[in-house]
C-alpha cells in the first residue's frame, strides 16, 4: 500500500489510489494528501457547492471549488472561506 506524507493532517497516511479528474492538480494532490483528508474534503466540497450555490457548468464556480480545496487541503494556496482573494498568488518556494 503506497504512503504518503500528508500536508493536510501532518501524518503518513494512506495514498489516494483513485482517479480524481482533476487535470494539473491530480498529481499534487495524490502526492501531497492522504485518502482520510480527501474523503474529509470530498464531504466538505457538498457543503460548499451548496453554500456558495455553485454553478459546477459554469469556470467561476469551478474556479471557487478549486480555490476552497486549496485551503482546506493546505496546499499552499491561503483562501478566506468567506471572501475569495482572486488575484493573491503564493511565492514560489
Ligand atoms: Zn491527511
């Protein structure tokens, strides 16, 4: 079973070993999060869609989507969940 060290939760946890379709940033994600914290964001990404009452058809809401997943893996990308900084890039490390 692959490990990974996981950003989200500090720990070795289990790789996602599923297909997430998520283009550019698959690959981030199954090298940097563990399945436990993506199952926690995959319950959370429902909550969102339906707080923001996302338009899944529509690149702006995609665009939050991707935005609040971000944040809520730690993935280096700091959003507010309540106001959505467009134009805050992180530096390069
Ligand atoms: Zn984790």
């Amino acid at each position: 079973m692959a490990e990974v060290a996981c950003v989200t939760c500090g720990q070795t946890g289990e790789a996602i070993a599923t297909p997430l379709f998520l283009g550019k940033l698959e690959a981030e994600i199954k090298a940097k999060v563990c399945t436990g914290c993506w199952k926690k964001w995959e319950g959370m990404r429902v909550m969102v869609i339906n707080e923001y009452q996302v338009n899944l058809g529509d690149e702006s809401g995609r665009e939050l989507v991707r935005k609040q997943m971000k944040a809520f893996l730690k993935l280096g990308e700091q959003t507010d969940s309540s106001k959505i900084a467009e134009n805050y890039r992180p530096p390069n490390v």
